[in-house]
C-alpha cells in the first residue's frame, strides 16, 4: 500500500512496484517450507529495510498549492492571561466552492473562559464523526478548533489514502460561523451539540495544548493518519489535559459513539435520557433559521440542556 500510495511514477510504475514487492513477500513465505528459509527471510529483510528507509525519507511538506480553507496554520502567543492567535480563520461561506476568505488575528483573556462545548459533524454515518471543541468566553465569544486534513488543490481526502502519508494536517482555530456553519448549514451535515462539564482550569489547560500543538505544527508538519493523528486524537489531549488517563474504549476510534463514552461518565447532561440529548443537539434546525450571522453562537445553542 506504500509502495502503491506514495512510490513515484504514474500508476503502471506504482502497480508494478507493489506487484513485486508482494511477489517477494509470498516467495519469502513460501520459502519457509523448503531448505532456503533463512536465506529467504535474510533477502526480504534487507528488501524490507530499504523500503522502510525510503519511507522515512517522505517528510511533510512546508509549503504546498494548499486549498484555501487549510492555506494557514494557527498559532498563538500567551503572555499572562492573554492569548493572542494569528491566522484565526473567519470565512464567509456561501456555498462549500463559493466563499470569501477572511484570516484575523484575535484575542482572548483565559481568566473569562467559561465552557467547553463539543461538536460532532456526522458525515458518514452514525460511526464516524468529525470532531469539534468549541471554547466560550465571558460575553457569547466562541472559538472553535478543528483538525483538518491539509490537502492541496485538486486533491480529494482518502482515509485509506491517508494512512500512507498522502496528506499533513493542520490545526484550525475558527469562528463557529464558519467552522461550524460550514458543516451545518453549507454542507448539511448533521451536527450536534453537547455542553460539557469543564471547570475553567481545565479548559484553559486544553486550550492551552491546542496552542502548543498548533505552533509545534507550524514549525515542524506532521502527516495526517485516519487512524493515529486526526481529528479524535485531541479526545486523548482532553482527558489527559483533564488530569483524566484516557481509557482503553473502542468509542474513541468510533467517535460518533463518543456522546454514549460521556453520558456514563457524567461529563454531559445526564438529567434526560440520551436519545433526547442527542435531539436537543441537534443545531440544524437552528443553524439555518439564525444564518450564518454574529448571532449564530447564541442560536445554536437554545434548549440544548447544560451539566
């Protein structure tokens, strides 16, 4: 799959290396039954070494045609209780190929953080989940953070495609209008909505590795993986950041689970049954009704019970 991903040439060239090579690898088996085994397992373990060595010479690039939703990398300062970002990403959307691009510099005060409220975007069915932590600030001032795959123009995302390091990724600090906005109300996809129950030291301590992650990724690109480093590795952030050891559960891999992993341990509404917290979630309805406005923060978020 490497070889067929990520080797140069055009598909003739790909197809013909990964044809060999799995070629060599059935040789080496069947070799095992016969008086060559070591000899065999010696050549495809030197095969296989310089294909790993190839392989860690593929770095994520720094720069890139990128398309312009993930064109920039966020990064922030802290200096006392003031974190300043640049490159906050307000676009203006009015269809998922039609939109001005807006990238603002933005401050916050982290002794007026209040809540942290989470974001699940159902595109694919109920497993899967695109994941979205959203900060709130003293005064109805939201800033939501995605984790996106950084793809170039032309490109499509791939999750298989994605596990051999066909694209990096990129932290995006964003206003919910257009993070969320895009999903909802642009792409109609369903998202809902679960406040969950964060004291403020905690949160500020998330935001806070949501900020180190981001300018580590601005110096150094780390390729995406639809399994290890995507959008649900921040759940294990969350809890770690919480002082919480993340658990060994298969709803961190199945995020679209993740609100039944929350309703048993307490950190969402747990006075009403899930299925109806699941409804109340539901922005959609919301979302469209208020637009994509300074008040679509406030809209979004009527009805849906608090911890």
């Amino acid at each position: 799959m490497a070889l067929w991903f990520r080797f140069p040439g055009p598909d003739a060239v790909r197809m013909s290396a990964s044809a060999v090579f799995a070629l060599m690898a059935c040789a080496a088996i069947v070799a095992q039954f016969g008086s060559h085994r070591v000899r065999a397992l010696i050549v495809f373990a030197a095969i296989f070494a310089g294909l790993l060595a190839w392989w860690a010479t593929i770095t994520p690039p720094k720069k890139g045609n990128w398309a312009p939703d993930v064109a920039r990398q966020v990064t922030g300062v802290i200096e006392g209780d003031i974190l300043t970002l640049t490159d906050v990403r307000e676009f203006e959307w009015r269809t998922a190929e039609e939109f001005t691009e807006n990238w603002t510099t933005r401050s916050y005060n982290l002794s007026k953080l209040q809540t942290v409220d989470l974001f699940l975007s159902y595109w694919a069915g109920p497993e899967i989940s695109h994941f979205i932590l959203s900060f709130g600030f003293e005064g109805d001032r939201y800033l939501a953070w995605s984790v996106e795959v950084r793809r170039e123009i032309g490109t499509v995302y791939s999750p298989v495609a994605d596990m051999f390091k066909a694209n990096s990724i990129a932290f995006i600090a964003s206003a919910e209008e257009d993070v969320i906005g895009l999903r909802s109300n642009v792409r109609g996809e369903d998202v809902q909505l679960f406040r969950l129950r964060t004291p403020p030291d905690e949160a500020r301590a998330l935001l806070e590795e949501y900020v180190r992650d981001a300018n580590r990724l601005a110096e150094k690109p780390h390729w995406y993986h639809s399994l290890t480093t995507n959008c649900t590795t921040v759940i294990f952030k969350m809890l770690d950041a919480m002082g919480t050891a993340p658990p060994l559960d298969w709803r961190i891999v199945l995020n679209g689970y993740l609100p039944d992993f929350g309703y048993e341990r307490g950190v969402v509404n747990t006075d009403i049954p899930l299925s109806e917290l699941r409804k109340l979630g539901r922005i959609a309805p919301r979302a469209h009704e208020a637009g994509l406005g300074p008040g679509f923060s406030s809209a979004i978020r009527v009805d849906v019970p608090v911890p």
